[in-house]
C-alpha cells in the first residue's frame, strides 16, 4: 500500500502589538503598504481615551500569503514590536472533503438531469426537480465554502493592535519588561 501524496492546505495568519510615537504615521505607513501589496484593511478602529498620552487602535488587514514576513519585517522597520505571533493551521481534510462532496454533487446533478430528460410523467418531474434544486443549492454551499478557503490560504489576516507612546521603548524595556523584571526582581529577593 502506497499513501497518495496530497498537496498541504495550509493557511498563515498573524498578530502583532506595537508601539509607535507617531500613530498617524504608522496607520498611513500600514495602508500604502497594503495597497502595495494588493491587499485590503478589512477593519480598523481608533480610540483616544481620555487622561492617556496618545492614541491606540486596531487594524485587521488581508494580504498575499506569500508576502506576510516581509510585511511584518516593513512593520518592525517602522514600530517597536512588543509581541508577534504567527500561526498557521493545515485545513487539507476540510479542503479535500469539500472537493470530494463537490464532485459527488455534480455527478448527482448530471444523473437527475440526465433522469430529467428521461421523466414519464408530471410527478417524476416534479420530484427529479425538487431534488435538483436541492442538489444546486448543497452544490452552491460547497462551493461557497471552496472559494472561502481558498481566500483564506492565498490572503494571510494580519491583526495589528497599535499604542501610541510618548517614546517608543526599545527592545527589554516598557511596561510588560517591567512587569517582568519587577517579578524576577522580588523572587531573587525572597530567594536569598
């Protein structure tokens, strides 16, 4: 027995939080780079609350798959990343069952048209369309989902959460390093 060999269905995605001094410069930055890319901002919010020092906001953008680390080295050129995260997921079952329920679908939908053609009378008619109709519409749904997952491993989601400091901290500093090194600290205190 020889296990055919299938080509991986694998999508990408990431997330990233980073700091910037200048907010409206990195979110102009984010969307030219974007458009280059062909790609798309599929939601972005802003949010300025009150009594803090800058701005924060929320992007989710879809670009090519192919181009998601050099977008997000683009990004790092541009912001402090305080955390990236990048995951990716093999949907190959649900992409194979869904071509296969396709395929079983069109041969049904061939069958009752070729039955249709064939039909005797009114109520076989009525009953071979009642079905077709059925048959379209399944057909209609996986093929929906098909395209849907296609989407999904050629356009990598790239979900970006912006904060606008007085001064973007450098790499082991700001306030998740602090809180960090403020735990470390007072564990080596109770230690010695």
């Amino acid at each position: 027995f020889k296990p055919a060999v299938v080509n991986r269905v694998v999508t990408k995605n990431a997330e990233l939080f980073v700091e910037t001094e200048d907010y409206e410069k990195l979110a102009k930055f984010i969307e030219g780079k974007v458009e280059d890319l062909y790609g798309y901002v599929e939601s972005s919010n802003e949010y300025d609350y009150e009594g803090r020092a800058g701005r924060s906001g929320f992007m989710t953008i879809r670009i090519p798959a192919k181009d998601l680390e050099a977008f997000i080295t683009s990004i790092e050129g541009e912001a402090t990343v305080r955390t990236k995260t990048i995951k990716t997921a093999d949907i190959t079952s649900n992409y194979v069952d869904t071509e296969s329920k396709i395929n079983a679908l069109v041969g049904e939908q061939s069958t009752l048209l070729d039955l249709l053609s064939k039909a005797k009378s009114l109520s076989e008619t009525i009953q071979i369309q009642d079905r077709l109709t059925e048959v379209r519409s399944e057909l209609q749904y996986y093929e929906g989902m098909k395209l849907r997952m296609e989407n999904e491993v050629q356009y990598s989601s790239v979900t970006i959460d912006i904060e606008e400091v007085t001064h973007a901290a450098a790499s082991g500093s700001g306030f998740w390093y602090d809180v960090k090194t403020g735990f470390t600290d007072r564990s080596e205190e109770h230690t010695s």
